[in-house]
C-alpha cells in the first residue's frame, strides 16, 4: 500500500518535527481536506502559535483532529504543535484500515469456491487464446473476399451480415438467432436463404480455417479440460452464438481441443438470446440441466460473460485477452488469472460430489 502522490513529503524528510507542516506542500484529497485547505500565511501563524505555547488566535483557528472513534485522552495527544500533522496521519491510518477490509472481502470471494457441478467457457479469448477485434476484422474480410469469387455482391453480403448481427443482439427470444439472421439477411441482399446458407457452409469448411493463423493455442487450456472432465464436472462452451455449429466446432479445433469434450456448444441455431443478455445464460443453464449456483462461469469480457454472474453462476476472468466493458464487472472483485492460473485453478479443485 503506498501513499497517495498528493500526499508525498517536502525534501523527502519526515523528520523535521514542527518545521515540516510550516513547509510542507501537502495537498489533502481526503474528505477533510475542507478544514484544512487554508493560505499558507495562516498555517504559519497558527504552528507559530502553538510553538509558543500560546493560545492560538482568533484568527488562527485550531486545526481540527480527527475525532472519529477516538478517546479523550487520543484528543488530547494531538493537540499542539504537531496536531496537523499527527490528525493527518490518523486519518490516513483509518484510510488505511478500511482498504485492508476491503480488500480482505475482494480476497475471501477471489478464493471462496462453490461446490460447482458444471463448468461454462467463454472460446475466444478464453479458451482459444486470439485478439477479438483482430479476429473478427480476418473474418470479416476472408467472408468478403470468399462471397466476390462466389459472384456475389460482396459489399451487400457484408452489410447483410451486419444487420443480422445486428438484429441477433436483440433477439427477444421468440426465435433461434437462426432464423432470425437469415430471414433479416434475405430481406437486406433479396438472396435465397436457403441457398446462401449452402454456400456459406463451404467457407467455415474451408476458407475461414485460415484465420486459424491468427490464433496461438495454449496447452494450459487442455489441461484445465483434462482436469475438469477427470473430476467429473460437465463443461459447455458458452461462446457468442452469433455462428453456425460448423464455426463453433472448428474454432475449438483451433484451440487445441475436441468438441467432444463438451456436453453442448451454443451456436446461432441453438440460442434465442446472445451475450450479454442474463437471458442467454438462463438457457444454456436450462440446457445442461443446472442451478445456477452450481455452475462456474469461464471467460474473459467483463460485460458479456460478466452477465453470468448476474444470472447467479460463480466466474472466473482469464486476462490474457481480458476485455473490460462498460458497465462490466470489477475484475479485482471475481476470481481471475491467466489461462495457466486458472489450468492450476482446475487441478485443485475437489472432485465433483
């Protein structure tokens, strides 16, 4: 714990006795900082005062001490010369003690474990170590470029997927992401959805195998895997269901690992809802046939896996592509680490009752 900068020392001495609050530069952030934030000629006059032994003037009001839980004899021992100083640094021990409580709280739930019965993963950023935003710019143009050899308008195919993605966000539930995609996709590029939906399927057989390049797997994933599945929790990949299985299942591939590993993926033909709607969660947890207290949710976006948690599942951050969303949880208040933390994370927990 250091000190706040406002709050560092004049020639870095602390040991000047009286003559440090007459220079002192001390800023005070703190609440009190009212009461003492008067013109330097007054906190002259007033240490003046005291080091005459005399009362202070009517003009140089009494520093006020910092009173909260203390005894008279505490008052009294700050009163004097140094009584600036000394309620300054009461102030700051309380500071100090109510921080350490603080983060005692963030300490107990970063290692309070549930007994968990199911294990939730976010895939990209998560599971498969890649730059969101760097992956989704690949795709996007490798979709653009397969859609133009295909005789395509290519700039339409691409608008028609942002407006699909677009209404897939927010989806009220009466439909699959499906259905909804390709029905709002039909009437944007006025293709046959069916159709289209054939040729698209070639590409996430081929072509998009090669943003795989973007990716680096990382062996600790399938160590937490391992881990997981010896012990007996059921796992799901709980990634953005904005794809077809196909892409789902290749990206996990990518990630070094098999898809059969897992009791279900959600994908756009499965979910009615996506990330990060509490929704969403409610359904995958519907799906696996859990509470959602017994379910530990993996991921590394604080607002879209973040939503787990308000759906009542316990979480844990990876941070090695950590995104932090407006208006998403306080990471330092969850459980978090790197994925090779969290594999070890894995290896330590208890077997599933």
């Amino acid at each position: 714990m250091s000190w706040p900068a406002s709050s560092s020392r004049r020639n870095g001495s602390s040991e000047h006795g009286p003559q440090h609050a007459c220079n002192s530069s001390f800023t005070c952030v703190s609440p009190l900082s009212a009461a003492f934030d008067r013109p330097k000629a007054k906190r002259r006059a007033r240490t003046a005062a005291y080091a005459a032994g005399g009362p202070p003037s009517s003009k140089t009001r009494r520093p006020r001490p910092f009173r909260h839980a203390l005894s008279n004899r505490s008052r009294e021992a700050i009163t004097g010369p140094d009584a600036y100083r000394t309620s300054i640094k009461l102030h700051y021990t309380t500071m100090l003690f109510y921080r350490v409580r603080i983060l005692q709280k963030r300490t107990i739930r970063m290692h309070t474990t549930r007994p968990y019965s199911a294990v939730f993963f976010d895939l990209d950023g998560t599971l498969l170590p890649i730059d969101t935003h760097a992956f989704m710019e690949a795709y996007t143009v490798s979709l653009g470029e397969f859609a133009h050899d295909q005789g395509l308008d290519a700039r339409a195919v691409m608008g028609a997927l942002l407006a699909g993605v677009k209404a897939m966000a927010s989806n009220d539930g009466s439909q699959t992401n499906h259905d909804l995609f390709w029905s709002t996709f039909e009437t944007v590029t006025g293709l046959d959805a069916e159709k289209t939906e054939t040729l698209f399927d070639a590409y996430y057989e081929g072509p998009f195998n090669k943003v795989a390049e973007l990716a680096q797997p990382d062996p600790a994933a399938a160590r937490a895997i391992a881990a997981l599945k010896a012990k007996g929790y059921d796992l799901a990949v709980t990634t953005m269901p904005m794809f077809p299985l196909k892409a789902v299942h290749a990206r996990i591939g990518w990630a070094g690992l098999d898809p059969n590993d897992f009791m279900f993926v959600t994908d756009y033909a499965s979910a009615t809802s996506a990330k990060p709607h509490v929704s969403y969660y409610e359904e995958a947890m519907r799906r696996a046939g859990v509470e959602a207290a017994d379910v530990l949710m993996v991921g590394n976006n604080t607002l879209e896996d973040g939503a787990a948690f308000e759906a009542g599942a316990d979480i844990y951050f990876v941070t090695d592509h950590l995104i932090e969303g407006e208006g998403g949880l306080d990471v330092a208040e969850h459980k978090h680490g790197t994925l090779e933390e969290f594999a070890r994370f894995c290896e330590e927990l208890p077997n599933r009752a």
